[in-house]
C-alpha cells in the first residue's frame, strides 16, 4: 500500500471513528447531565450524596475516555510507522565519495539531510539529500554547491544551457 492509499484509509477510518466517538461523548453527557438533575433534584443528604458519585462516575467515564482515545493523534504516528515497517529490514547506501574523500560534516534542516564533502583538492561539495515520495533519500542535483578556492566570488553554471553568471 503506497503512501496516498494510507492516508486515504486513514481518513475512512477516521470519519467512522469520529462518528462513533460523538455517539460515545453524547452518551455520556447524557449521563453527567442526568445525574446534575438528580444532585439539584435530591431531597435528603443520602439522595444528594448517591446523585453526586452518580455524577462524578460520569465526569471520570468522559475524561477517560478522551484520554485514552488517542485517534486524533495518531494519523502522523500510523503513517510513519508504516513508512518504518516498509523500509526497516533495508540499508541505505548512499555512495557519493571518491577515493581520499572525507565527510566533514553532516546536518539536518526542513526534513533535508546536507553532507559536506572534502575532495583531496581542498575543495568541498555539499549534497543535499531529500525525500522523494516514497521517503526514500535522493540527491538533489540542482542543489550541489561546491566551495573551491577564489576572490570572494559565487559562479553559477546551468549544465543544460552553458550558462555562466559571476557575482563579486
């Protein structure tokens, strides 16, 4: 099951459930407000005292049960999981390093990975991973930068056009 599937399951069920859950928290209002009348209703100290366990039963039902309802929370937490179980059992091998290559630095920013590369030429590459829509790590190709020697100068080369721009 792809991952538009998931989230079109998740949400059948979640309508079913929220339509289930409002049957479930009207029922029990009924049942606080029926046991409030009898606390106003009562007319000896043991009548009042039955009425108002009777009402704090149904107060304690209500508030367990919206803590224990964790439904509304748990579109995000059932999607990743499944996204876990699918690619749990595989390793990702990201191979972007030459011979006398060293990784210098590895950061995360806005669900991108970025790895900076230190060549044997004292240059660095930095690759930007990012989720393609299965989740699966890609490198952003439009977004390598290199950081090589110069005058405080940033050169951008389209591969496609043969296209130089030079900024000072």
């Amino acid at each position: 099951m792809d991952y538009m599937e998931n989230v079109t399951e998740w949400l059948r069920n979640r309508i079913d459930n929220i339509e289930q859950e409002d049957q479930i928290i009207c029922k029990l209002k009924e049942q606080i407000s029926k046991a409030s009348q009898k606390v106003k209703n009562a007319k000896t100290k043991r009548q009042n005292s039955i009425a108002i366990n009777e009402q704090d039963s149904a107060i304690q039902k209500l508030i367990q049960y919206i803590i224990s309802n964790d439904s509304v929370d748990s579109f995000p937490k059932k999607i990743k999981e499944n996204r876990k179980e699918k690619y749990n059992d595989k390793r990702i091998n990201v191979k972007i390093l030459q011979k006398g290559d060293s990784i210098i630095n590895v950061f995360s920013q806005d669900n991108q990975v970025s790895i900076a590369i230190k060549h044997d030429n004292e240059e660095v590459d930095i690759f930007r991973l990012e989720p393609d829509s299965d989740g699966l790590p890609r490198i952003n190709q439009q977004k390598t930068w290199t950081i090589s020697f110069g005058d405080g100068e940033v050169d951008i080369k389209s591969k496609k056009d043969d296209i130089q721009v030079t900024t000072f």
